[in-house]
C-alpha cells in the first residue's frame, strides 16, 4: 500500500494576485474604522474642552477639598479645571472662597473681579465680599444679612456657620454659638471646623476635657488642618504635654510653611520645656527677625487672634532660666511692650527686676500685675449673666468697660459692638467708642468714619430725634 502524501497547503497554489488581496484584506478592514474612532474621539474630546464638559468634575473635587477645609488641595483642583477649560466664573468664584479663608482679601477681589467678568451669579458673589466683612471683625455691618441667609443656606452652609457662630463668640453669645455649631456639624459632618470652634469655647470655659473630645474628632476628620493644628497644638502646650505639642506643631510647619511666624514660637516653648534648649534658641532666632507684618498675616492665615510678643517673652524665659537676667529683662520688657495685655511676661519682668536686686521697680510691676488680674476677675459675673440672658446689654457693657481698662482695647470694642445690637441707642457706648475712633484716627485715617458716625449719633440723641 502506497504511503498517503501530506496535503499541501492550498495557498501555495493561489496566484500572486490573490495572494496580494488576501494580504492587503484584513488590514483595510481594519484601518478606516480605527481611523474612524479616533478622529470621532479627538472631535468628543475637543468637543467636551470647548464645552467645558472637562473641567466638571475637577470643580466637583475642589469642592469637596472645601468641605474637608483642604483649602490647597482645593486650589490644586481648581488649576487642573481651568486648564481643562472648566466655568471661568465658577473657577473664579472658588478661587475668591479659598483666598477669602486665608485672608488674602486682594487675591479674593480679584478673582472675584474675574467672576463678574465671566458672567458668574452675583449673589454668590456679594455673599463672599459679606462674610470676607464678617471675618474682618465687621460683622455688626452685616450679621442682619448673614441671619437671614441661614434660613436657606443652600451649598453655603458651612462658610455662613462659621461666619455666624464666630459673630455670637464675638459679642459674647456663646450659648446661641454653640447651637449654631451643633446645627452645622449635623449637616456638615465631615467639616472638622466647627469642632475646632467647639474646643475653643471648652478652653474659655476652662472645660479642657470637652476641649480634647472635640480636638479629637476635628482630628479625625483632617489631621492636616493647619488652623486646628495651631490651636490643638498650643492647647497641648498649655497642658503641660510638650512632647505632644511639638509632633502636632511641627506638623503644622510642614503643612503650612507660610505659618512659621505664629507657629515657631509655640514651638520653641516646647522645646524648652523638654529641655532641647539648642533647639529653642535656633527656632526663636529666627522668629525674632521677622516682621510684624509677616507675624500679622500667619496668625490671619490661621484665623488665630495675633499673639505679639511671644518670641521675646520665650526668649526672656531662656535667659531667666541661665540667670542671664540682664538679657531676660531685655525680652520682657519687649514682650510687655508688644502686648501689654501679656500678664506672664510682665510678671516675669518683676521676678527678673528683683533677681536684679531693683526691688522697688519690681514692686510696682507686680503690683500692676495684681491689680489688673484682680480687676479681669471682676468679669466673671457679668459673663454670666450674659450667658444666662444674652440680651442683656448692660452686662456686656460692663464687661466691655473692665477689657478697656485693662489695655485690651480691640476685645473691649467687641463687646460694645454687641451692646449696640440690642441697644442701638445706648448712649454710654456711642461715647466709648468715638473716643476709641477719635484717638485712633489720629494715627489711622480709616478710623475717621467711624468717629463720625458715634459722633452723628450722639448729636441726635442729645436732640432726642428719631433714627
């Protein structure tokens, strides 16, 4: 039997011409529908830039990095939305909100110049030129409008609560404050804000463990929030728990660079106390030659009352503890100068005078220290009234009468604004405060409107007419 041959492949008898069409085939079938797709691609993608189509959800991120107060991832987002051709007036407007809470009022002006250009809602926008007045501390001018947008805050929600809540703080409404922040942390659950302003009360009201709960859970929700940071830190600190304070503080440095003024001197206490004195001198070296402006706008930066002095007074403690006390009378007498509402450094300059053997100087500074503490414990009274009536005016006049005497001028005008919400017409504190802005404006012209305004009030109350 004869062996069966392998079959042949049945292409090698095909022609060269069918060959060639069996080889160019496949690839034309290919090719104009992948041409096809991509071109179809590129139009969708060109398309959805020029829409703006792309710049969606970038917005929508930047928002969220609000909500959690990432304010710079936020504007991270926001440059990514704009180079994918996102709403100009939308970009702007978040931009405007992300300066506004930094304090960088210029830069939210401008963006917010950008936003009328592009067309954006202008009642977003008069809303943050408002709460940018609220935050400078004129929320007298502006409270009436603020309350009334809290009845339907929309998306707004957080940045008007905290506008509220701090104007309560301010004139001393700290039981209507503390309902504002539990309606906010309720609808804004991931915020750590409100908790942060929560603390705060705690430590006024000499309630620490409240104050570390509600440190905890802003902890929680953003351990890179640099304002929390500041205020938990120097919490730590005045609860004797450097070591704590320092990891906390230092992570504010890194977060924030920009906060080093305010941050460094909390930071060289630290130090102090767990004994790297090195350290500490290092840290307030540098602190010390910063300009008050550059110290000014860290603590704006962390919506943190400014603190002078602290530098200088850490330094004066350093010396002390050599027994330098010719340089530690040097820095606190600084430290006293740059705040003289600052009761250790002036005590610590009478410890330094008698350490000197100048006793009769430092007889009368810490008796000026004793008086002034004792005349400060007067108000404790008064801040409970308030908290028992908050209407009550007269309290928060006394209350504003003992911070004046006592050299704490601008918390003084804070509370007699707040006497003038229920009593637009209390003779006693228009006075005050003409004289406040009289004197003032002798130095600041800005302070010339406001003399005339108490002043135009007085008249018409001396004339006994109508508003």
């Amino acid at each position: 039997m004869k062996r069966r041959q392998p079959l042949k492949r049945r292409t090698a008898s095909h022609s060269p011409q069918i060959e060639s069409t069996m080889a160019t085939k496949p690839g034309r079938s290919w090719r104009k529908p992948l041409a096809t797709l991509l071109t179809s691609a590129v139009l969708l993608a060109v398309a959805a830039w020029a829409s703006g189509t792309l710049g969606a959800v970038p917005i929508f991120l930047s928002r969220h990095e609000l909500a959690l107060r990432n304010d710079h991832k936020a504007a991270y987002w926001l440059d990514i939305a704009e180079s994918l051709n996102g709403d100009r007036s939308e970009i702007s407007l978040l931009r405007a909100r992300v300066a506004r809470r930094s304090n960088d009022l210029d830069e939210m002006e401008k963006q917010l110049r950008d936003a009328i250009a592009s067309g954006g809602d202008s009642k977003a926008i008069d809303r943050e030129r408002t709460l940018a007045l609220a935050q400078t501390g004129r929320i007298d001018r502006v409270i009436g409008e603020i309350e009334q947008w809290m009845v339907d805050p929309g998306n707004d929600v957080a940045d008007l609560a905290d506008a509220y809540s701090t104007a309560l703080q301010q004139k001393g409404r700290t039981n209507e404050a503390k309902v504002v922040l539990n309606v906010w942390i309720a609808d804004c659950p991931s915020d750590p804000r409100p908790h942060l302003q929560w603390a705060q009360i705690a430590e006024t009201e000499l309630t620490p463990e409240l104050a570390q709960q509600h440190y905890d859970l802003a902890m929680e929700k953003n351990p890179n929030y640099p304002a929390l940071l500041y205020s938990y830190g120097r919490f730590l600190l005045m609860q004797k728990q450097p070591t704590e304070a320092a990891e906390v503080l230092q992570s504010c440095l890194e977060v924030a660079p920009n906060t080093a003024p305010a941050i460094k001197p909390l930071l060289a206490a630290s130090h102090r106390l767990l004994g790297n004195r090195d350290v500490a001198f290092e840290l307030l070296e540098d602190a010390i030659a910063i300009r008050q402006e550059d110290l000014m706008d860290s603590f704006l930066r962390l919506s943190a009352v400014p603190e002078p002095g602290e530098a200088e007074f850490e330094l004066g403690r350093l010396y002390f503890d050599e027994s330098n006390f010719e340089q530690a009378e040097t820095y606190f007498r600084k430290a006293s100068d740059l705040s003289p509402d600052h009761f250790d450094a002036e005590r610590q300059l009478g410890l330094t005078l008698q350490r000197l053997g100048r006793d009769s100087e430092a007889a009368t500074v810490l008796e000026r220290v004793d008086q002034k503490r004792k005349e400060l414990a007067d108000i404790a009274p008064f801040l409970r009234r308030i908290n028992a009536m908050p209407e009550d005016f007269d309290a928060r006049y006394q209350v504003a009468m003992i911070l004046l005497r006592n050299g704490r001028e601008e918390r003084a005008i804070e509370y007699f604004d707040g006497v003038l919400i229920d009593a637009p017409d209390h003779e006693p504190t228009h006075q005050r405060l003409f004289e406040i802005y009289s004197r003032k404006s002798l130095t600041e012209t800005e302070f010339s409107r406001l003399a005339a305004h108490h002043q135009k009030v007085l008249e018409r109350l001396n004339q006994g007419t109508s508003p």
